[in-house]
C-alpha cells in the first residue's frame, strides 16, 4: 500500500512539475487572470506623443519574452503583457484591459498553443481562430494594427504527452496567414525559421520543445520587429 502511494505521489509531482511549465490554474472567481496586470496597467503612464507603444498579447512565451525586451528591443516602448498557461479564451477576455486601455499603436499577438494542449479544456481549432479574430476585430476597431504571430512548433507537450499537435499547429497556422491577408494584419511566421524536419521546435531554440531560450527569443526578435514596423507602415 505505501509503495502504491509513493508510486501515485512521485507521478502527480511529476505531471504537477511539468504542467508547470506553462499552466497555471486559473482562480475560480478569475478564471482570466484580470488581476495579473490589473496595478501595473494603472501604474502605467499615456503614451507620449509620437511615441510607438507595442503590446505583446499572449502566454509563457510571451511572459518570458517579455524578461528581455531590454536588451532584445533597447529604448523600445514595447510592454509584455503574457501570463503563463492561457488560452485564446482568457487572452480574449483581458484583451481590452490589458491592451486596448493601454493605448498601443500595434498589438503583438501570440496565442493558440495552450488551446492545443487543452490547458482550458477541449479546443477545436475553429474555436481558436475564433477567439484570434475577435482580438483583431477590437484592436481594428479601436485603431490598434495588428501583428499575428504563428503559433511556435511542437511536436509533443511535456506536461500533456501524446496529443500530436504538430498538424493542428501547421493548419492553424495556414488559416492565421490567410485571415491576416483578409483583416489588413502583418502576419509573422516564426514557426518555419523555428521548425525542425518533425514540424517541433528545433533543438537548439527550446530547452523543453515548447517554451524558447534564449537563443530562440533572439531569432524571434528582429523578425518581430520588422513585422511591427510592417504594422506601423500600414493607415
């Protein structure tokens, strides 16, 4: 009996510490997480004039993007604003607080791979290109240029094995270029630069095939620049 309880015990702290890669149980009473930003967001100052604010809308890998845009994109009025483990659906629902309140010329999203893993539950890809162009319609509507970013390859979840996202990726992937062609956005693909021969991330950018390092944040870089200065050409 002990033995069976060591056994279930090191397996939950297992799956516990992978899905705390990128998962983050939302709280019953915010299941978005509006809290997250909620003091940084009235903390925040208006945009000066003529100044190119860029909001990076999204999840782990946005959050941690975010840690480096001192040095990734220097005297750049960039603001991070991801949180770890969310899907399209919360990234929705925090949208105008924590982007359209905050008065951005261009908003950087990068969503759509925890609704594969199903983080949130069962997610079909239609749901997720829903929930992506409802971020676009508001940020249109509200004057905000729009960068859609790939989702990053990944050929298996450390804290969800065996869901074979590589195809959803690539199909998701295909409806956001077409969708950005149709919406007036830049589309930024990351995902071919970043994808080895099994459509995963590549070795050398990502420590655990799905969240990058370093070195994968500074590929990612000056590609995302030059969508954002794509975006701040476009009326």
């Amino acid at each position: 009996m002990r033995s069976h309880i060591l056994r279930w015990t090191t397996s939950a702290l297992l799956v516990l510490g992978m899905r705390g890669l990128d998962a983050q149980a939302p709280s019953p009473t915010d299941w978005a997480n509006l809290a997250r930003y909620r003091d940084a967001n009235a903390q925040l100052a208006a945009p000066a004039p003529g100044e190119n604010r860029v909001v990076f809308m999204g999840n782990s890998i946005t959050e941690g993007w975010a840690k480096l845009f001192d040095t990734l994109f220097a005297g750049k009025p960039y603001i991070g604003r991801g949180i770890s483990g969310q899907t399209t659906p919360q990234m929705l629902l925090r949208f105008r607080q924590d982007v359209v309140a905050l008065h951005p010329k261009v908003v950087v999203i990068l969503g759509g791979t925890n609704d594969i893993a199903g983080n949130t539950g069962p997610s079909t890809i239609e749901m997720i290109e829903d929930n992506l162009a409802s971020m676009t319609e508001i940020a249109k509507a509200n004057g905000i240029r729009v960068v859609l970013v790939s989702v990053l390859p990944v050929a298996d979840y450390p804290w969800k094995r065996g869901l074979d996202p590589a195809p959803k990726i690539v199909a998701l992937n295909a409806w956001m270029k077409a969708y950005a062609a149709r919406a007036g956005a830049v589309y930024l693909d990351l995902h071919t630069p970043m994808a080895d021969e099994r459509q995963g991330m590549r070795a050398d950018l990502a420590s655990d095939g799905v969240h990058p390092t370093a070195r994968g944040y500074a590929l990612m870089a000056p590609l995302t620049e030059a969508a954002i200065q794509e975006a701040l050409r476009r009326p």
